[in-house]
C-alpha cells in the first residue's frame, strides 16, 4: 500500500462528488429545493449527504487518526454518522462546497505525509473499530464514493418527481 495509489483513489472518488454537484448547480433547477428535497420520509437530502463526506472526514482525521477533536466541531454535531437529517439546518451549495474543500484538503495532505510504516500502523476510527491507517483511508475513499451514489440516486428521483 503507497500514498499515492490512496491519493489517486481519494481524488478520483472526490472528483465524482464535485462534478454531481455541479450538475446539478448548472441544472436551472432551485437549488435550495433540490438540496433539501428527501426521497422518502425519513431519507437525508442531498445537503446532508454531502456535509456527512464534510464531516466523516473532518472526524476521522482529527478524531480518529490525530486523537484529537474535530477541527469543525459543529460540522461534525450536525453532519457526521448517526445524525438525524434536518430540514431546519440545509446548507447552501457555497457552504457545502467550502465544508467539503476544508476537510478534503486537510484529510488529503495527512495522506500526504503517511510513509508505508505508518499506513500499517493500528488507528481507531471516531466510533472506536480499529483499522491500519491505510485501511481508513481506503475507507473514507470508498465512503465519498458511496455517499456521492446516494447523491445521484436522489438527485435522479428529484428530477423525476419534478
């Protein structure tokens, strides 16, 4: 496992979420509707799917890996795993963006600095199941990836229903 096959997979799955997103900003379609639009009761929209990458994120790096607290603590209250999905609390796309460049970046030049030692190392995810390093990176590649599906599902269906 090397660092920069974990960077390549990270920005490919990444690079997926900011080109749905810019989809459906270019879409003509109100974005504060579409991004607060829920596929069925009790489904996260599309703010929260996106915000949850933000904040899983944000997590694991400060929480998991540095064993430290969230850089953005709020984020991390209202977006990360287990959270119930608010139609009170649906962030613009320039929040969402920001949110997502900020912990992206930060997660990515962590990756940046790993050596084939310490992406062995034994790390514990924010909920305390232990992985290697590597493995929660591979991890967080996979879950923007999934997240960014659930993105297009919904989106997919708004257009539909709209």
């Amino acid at each position: 496992m090397d660092k920069d096959t974990l960077i390549a997979s990270m920005e490919f799955s990444h690079g997926r979420l900011l080109a749905i997103l810019d989809t459906i900003e270019k879409s003509g379609q109100d974005l504060k509707q579409v991004l607060a639009w829920r596929p069925g009761p009790g489904r996260a929209h599309i703010a929260w799917q996106a915000m949850h990458c933000a904040a899983t994120h944000d997590a694991y790096l400060n929480v998991g890996l540095l064993k430290g607290s969230p850089k953005d603590a709020a984020l991390v209250a209202g977006f990360s795993g287990g959270t119930t999905p608010s139609d009170d609390n649906v962030p613009s796309i320039g929040v969402i963006r920001d949110k997502l460049e900020t912990a992206y970046s930060a997660f990515k030049n962590f990756v940046a600095t790993q050596t084939p030692q310490s992406l062995e190392a034994k790390a514990l995810s924010p909920g305390g199941k232990e992985r290697t390093v590597g493995e929660s990176i591979i991890l967080l590649a996979w879950h923007e990836a999934h997240h960014q599906g659930q993105i297009h599902l919904t989106w997919n269906l708004y257009k539909a229903a709209h």
